[in-house]
C-alpha cells in the first residue's frame, strides 16, 4: 500500500486530496497542529493525524519517518517553508508544493494583488513571467506572491522530484474564504434579484479542490520537478456561476446585469476582474491528468456544506462573520434596494 503525507491536511486542498487518495487505496497521513480539525469522514477512511507544526523541522521529519511515495506540501508560502520541505523530499518519490496563480504578472508587471487588475492576452501558460521573489510578510496583500515565488525558487532548483502547482480561485468543502457564499447566502436570505456589476462578464478562473487532488494523484505516479497551472475545465463567468448556486437550489431570481454607469461598488462579487484571468491546463492534460468535473459538478457538495452551515446555527464557525471585512462588501443590500426602487419610479 502506498503511502502519503500531506502537510497541512486538514484544510481545503490537503483534505480534498486525502479524500481521494484514501478512496484509491493508499494509506495517508495529515499534518497539522489540532486533530480536531481533521474532517470525520478522512479518520472513517482511515485517515491518520500526525501533530507537526510547519515551522518544526523536528516534528516535520518524525511525521516524514522512514519516508514516503508521495509528499504533498499544502502550507508552503515562504522560501525558508521550503527549505525545511527539502530534506523530506529528498526521502519522498514525488513531492507537490502547492503554488498559487497569484505568482502571475501581465505586461506591464500587474498581478492579482496590485491596485492595477492584470491584463492578460490569452489563457496563462506556465511559462508566462512571475513576481520577483520576496521574503516580506507573506500574509499581505503584496508580500503573498512574492514569497510563493521564493518558495518555487527553491524547490524547483534543488534538483528533486517537486512539482509546483498553481491553481486559481479554489473552491470545495472546508474552504477559509467560502467565495461561493456571496450567491449562497443571496438565495438563503430570498433575495428576488441579484445584482452583477459589468453585465455578469467578470472572469477569474476557478478551481476545484478535487481537480488538485486528481492532478497530485497523477503526479503520484510521474514524479519530475516542473510546474503545472490547475484549473476546473470550463471557466466560468460572474453570470455563470451565479446561474450555477441558484439552479443548485432551485432558486430564481431576477439577473439584473449592471453597466459602468451605476455606484461603484453596486454587483461586485469575488471574480469581478475587468479582464478575463484563465489558466492554461494542457501541461497537466499531456501528463495524463483528468479532471474530477466541470465547476457546478465540483461546488455541489460546498454549496450543500455551506447551505447546512447556516440553517443549523454554524455552531463550526465556518461561515464569515456579518462584519468580515472581505465579504461584508458584497451585501450591501440596502443600496442594492434602492438601486431596484429607483428603477420603477
């Protein structure tokens, strides 16, 4: 049987690829530093927790033991983070660090976190230029892709199997930043209308936690240090996925598909960027890597997960607080009222 560790399994990607990857027959254990939170249906699988704190190259290398088929690194952000994977791949027969899209820039430099949105000329490939490596605070809005980029860096120029993965916007069952709940909550609270700056036409490419975890099993099996973008094989737009929550729980409301001439800020969502952001997967497609499914086949079980949060009292915590400063912008429902008044006067 083989083995995996996943560092940082028990969040979204981590339990998305214990999930598959216990289901396949390996034997899996998840790093982290509170076992509770370890989802119920990994420990029913079988799944393992070994208590490692990331920063411990002690505890790391107890939790690695005498070695491992697969390594999957979840919790990767800085270049000293990879330094300390280093020595565990050097015992691992495949190692996947888990990048991100944000390490991306257009032309002119601009990224998914400058104050100028990115404009690209066609899907990313992964040859496409990155940030400058950094080592700033790697929580920030600027430190985060510069710090990915020194993580990459290091891995990829040690010479060991590392393959980096860059997915999108994730998506799936345990997500921190649950996206998909500016729409969920819209059809829980019956709103009759929903509001979408630019005609619905933003684009930021989304990905499945279950598409990562098909692409590391893949990966399992032709290990090689290289970087492959991961991405859901369609991309849908700001309207798509809002038609996507609301047929998922038979809701109909009224689309109302907003023009530059409204308030600033009336219909934005997460994928509101002005010009399309959308990976290019066939790097991971000549390898051999098939997609679990298309984006409204992967986001069914969040929605549910999200939708339950809610109507049981969230006693987990999961869904953002009334005051989240990243979501709290998005319901504004009293200038959205006021906007539909006025249509009718």
């Amino acid at each position: 049987m083989p083995r995996a560790l996943i560092l940082g399994g028990t969040g979204l990607i981590g339990g998305a690829v214990a999930r598959r990857l216990l289901a396949n027959g390996w034997e899996v254990d998840v790093s982290g530093r509170n076992p509770v939170r370890v989802p119920s249906e990994i420990a029913a699988a079988g799944g393992r927790f070994v208590a490692a704190d990331r920063g411990d190259d002690a505890q790391l290398r107890a939790a690695l033991g005498d070695g491992a088929d697969l390594l999957v690194d979840c919790v990767c952000y800085t270049a000293a983070h990879a330094r300390l994977l280093l020595p565990l791949a050097e015992d691992a027969a495949s190692t996947v660090l888990i990048s991100s899209r944000a390490v991306y820039v257009d032309d002119e430099g601009n990224h998914s976190n400058s104050d100028v949105p990115p404009r690209f000329d066609g899907p990313i490939r992964e040859t496409r230029p990155t940030l400058a490596a950094g080592d700033m605070d790697y929580r920030s809005r600027e430190g985060y892709g510069p710090n990915k980029v020194a993580a990459e860096h290091v891995a990829l120029d040690s010479g060991l199997p590392i393959t980096v993965i860059r997915p999108a916007h994730v998506h799936g069952v345990g997500a921190a930043r649950p996206r998909e709940w500016v729409f969920v909550k819209r059809v829980l609270d019956g709103r009759g209308a929903v509001l979408l700056a630019r005609g619905g036409a933003g684009l930021v490419h989304t990905t499945a936690a279950a598409n990562i975890a098909s692409l590391v099993e893949t990966v399992a099996a032709r290990p090689g240090a290289r970087i492959l973008n991961c991405a859901d094989p369609d991309a849908p737009s700001v309207l798509e996925i809002s038609r996507v929550v609301a047929r998922h729980f038979g809701h109909a409301w009224e689309e109302v598909l907003l023009d530059g001439t409204v308030p600033d800020g009336l219909g934005r969502t997460p994928w509101d960027s002005p010009h399309p952001v959308v990976l290019d997967t066939s790097a991971a497609e000549e390898l051999g890597y098939r997609p679990a499914g298309d984006y409204a086949t992967t986001v069914a079980a969040e929605l549910d997960w999200l939708s339950e949060a809610a109507r049981s009292g969230d006693q987990a915590g999961i869904l953002p607080k009334a005051d989240d400063p990243y979501f709290s912008r998005f319901f504004d429902y009293a200038a959205e009222d006021a906007f539909l008044a006025g249509r009718t006067r």
